[in-house]
C-alpha cells in the first residue's frame, strides 16, 4: 500500500505547487488519475504520453510549461537521462513493477507489498477525497480490473450502474453500463494528441456520469462522435476473433488495425469471454509483432519471461496478463515455446 504517511507528503507536494505539469499513461486510469488530482487543484497542465516512456523526448515540453512540480502517473518506464537534466521537484505515483531510478519522489503500493498492485487511480483518489469524484476513480478502477473498496459507496450512489450483487471486476467491465464509460475513457486517448488534449479539457468539464452515458449535453455528444468510429471498428474486431476462436487452449488472434493500437483491450475481453484459454493477440508494427497475453488459468508473466529469453523481445507484466514486443522474425520461435510452456505453468 501507499501509506497514511506518504499520502500526507503527496498532498504537501501539491498543495505547494502553483504550477504543476502532469504526464499520465494513454489509459482510462491514467487519464482519471490526472482528471482526479487536476479537479482537486484546478491548476495544472496534462500531458498524455503515448510512448509507453517518459524520455529525453519530452525536455522541450517540460521546459515551455516551467513547472515548479512535475506530476507523473500510472508510468512503468521513466529515463534517468530526462530525470538528471530536471531541477524541480518530481512526483511519481505507479503501480507497475518497482523501478530504481533515483532523483524521484516515488510512491509504488509494491514498495510495501509485493503483491498490492491497485491502480493509480485508486491512490489518486485517496489523496484528493472528493467525493463528487467519486465515479471518476471508480472508472479508473474498474477499468483495470480492480474493484475499490469504496465500490459499496459508488453503488448506493448509482445503482443502475453498478448492482451491489456484482464483485468480479470483469464482469462489471464488460456487463455494465459501466462499459460505456470506460470505453468513452479509453478511446479519446487512441485519437492524435493535439485532438486528445482537446477532448481531455472537455472531459474535465463533465461531472456526472449520466451525462456521458446519456449524451444529454452537447460536451457529451461531442465526446461520443469522437470515439464513435474507434468504438466500432473494436466492436467488430471483437466480433471476428470471437468467430475465430479455436477448441485448442491457446488463443491467437491478429488484430489488423493500421490505426488503433488495442491489442490489451481486446485481450482483456477475449479473456472473460474465453475464461479457460491462453490468449494471445498480436499486430505488426515495423517488423515487430506488439502483444498482449491474458490468461485466468496460467502464469503468463513466467511464461512470456521464458518465451522471449534471447530473442531479442521486450516486455513484462503480471501474473494473468502482459505484454511487449517481439521481432518478426523470432515470432515462430516464440510462439513455439509458449506451447511448450503452458502445459507447465497452468495454475
């Protein structure tokens, strides 16, 4: 956990700050972690950062906001190079596997147990305590795969929303209206950054769940159109690698998109509708396959680790779900010993 102590210093942190800069990961609890603390300070910019690192790459953004604090959330990889030529105070708030880069103020649940890995959201919500924003960190939860501790408040507050009778986080992802929600979340991040801070500020602007979901403003509308052509286009990728599916235990489907890159969020559906399955799905990228695997049933982390020992791969993740990159080349190879594997790590 994230403790009393460090929340404390967080919020010091924050409340000192009259110009803080935010960079958050390209995912719905990335994005309602910056919304939460950005609502609890009405100041700030946000970047979205869709490199899957905060690098060198961004020195210039950093030095044309002059932050006198810079906030960065829910992001596995930072470089040590961008941190060494920074002279301001950094806050890094993650829940993914502990880094050991020096120069941060670094809040991490694993730090103090190793099997606490609660979204970003989660802790962002227990800095800021707002309750109109409420439903902001439930999204950010839910949709990674997380039921909070204060689902039972959220319930009582929106019923229709999320039934008191559900627990399993997967089920209310994809059997809820919820879904609706975190789709709204997830797809505004998939469009170009310049659109992406556009639809953020107007996401900002909306406090009411009811207002997305029914479209009754026209923020909201606008919201909607934006996402709608992405939202459809995965719905019928959904919909082939359901027709796909194989009687075999591993599950690998090919996500041909040119322009959206959605390779976790299609595995994380396949994997609560093919709960027994190991599932695999992959695009190609600069002769690169870029994958996502899920699996209720085994140890992916052991078993991607030992698939791409040696081939050049990257990646990681947790015990049922991960994801990296594998050369083209080395494809057949890898997918070769994940066959091999499975039969042995299947839990």
């Amino acid at each position: 956990m994230i403790t009393i102590k460090e929340i404390q210093e967080i919020r010091s942190y924050l409340e000192k700050s009259e110009n803080p800069l935010f960079f958050y990961d390209d995912d719905p609890d990335g994005l309602c972690s910056f919304l939460l603390l950005k609502n609890s300070l009405n100041k700030g910019q946000g970047i979205c950062v869709k490199a899957g690192s905060l690098d060198i790459r961004f020195l210039r953004k950093i030095k044309e906001n002059s932050p006198d604090l810079i906030i960065i959330l829910d992001l596995p990889v930072i470089s040590q190079e961008l941190i060494e030529k920074l002279n301001v105070p950094i806050i890094w708030i993650d829940h993914h596997p502990l880094s050991n880069i020096k120069g941060v103020h670094y809040y991490n649940p694993l730090k103090n147990n190793s099997e606490d890995n609660r979204p970003t959201s989660y802790w962002c919500y227990k800095i800021t305590q707002k309750s109109e924003d409420l439903w902001l960190a439930l999204v950010g939860c839910i949709s990674d795969c997380h039921l909070p501790d204060f689902a039972k408040e959220f319930s009582e507050k929106y019923p229709d929303l999320l039934p008191s009778s559900l627990k399993d986080p997967f089920d209310i992802l994809f059997e809820t209206k919820l879904n609706k929600l975190v789709n709204i979340f997830l797809f505004i991040l998939k469009d170009k950054t310049s659109e992406v801070k556009k639809s953020v500020s107007i996401l900002s602007r909306i406090k009411d769940p009811y207002e997305l979901i029914n479209q009754s403003t026209p923020k909201a509308k606008y919201l909607y159109k934006k996402i709608k052509k992405a939202l459809t286009e995965y719905q019928n990728l959904i919909n082939e690698a359901v027709l796909e599916a194989p009687k075999e235990d591993l599950f690998i489907f090919y996500a041909h998109s040119k322009k959206l890159a959605m390779t976790g969020e299609i595995s994380n559906e396949l994997m609560h509708k093919f709960p027994d399955k190991l599932i695999i799905v992959a695009r190609e990228k600069n002769d690169k396959m870029k994958i996502s695997l899920r699996g209720w049933k085994y140890d992916i982390r052991t078993i991607f680790e030992k698939s791409m020992e040696g081939l050049d791969a990257f990646g990681g993740g947790h015990l049922h779900a991960c994801g990296g990159d594998i050369p083209k080349e080395n494809w057949s190879e890898f997918i070769s010993r994940i066959k091999k594997l499975m039969k042995k790590h299947k839990l």
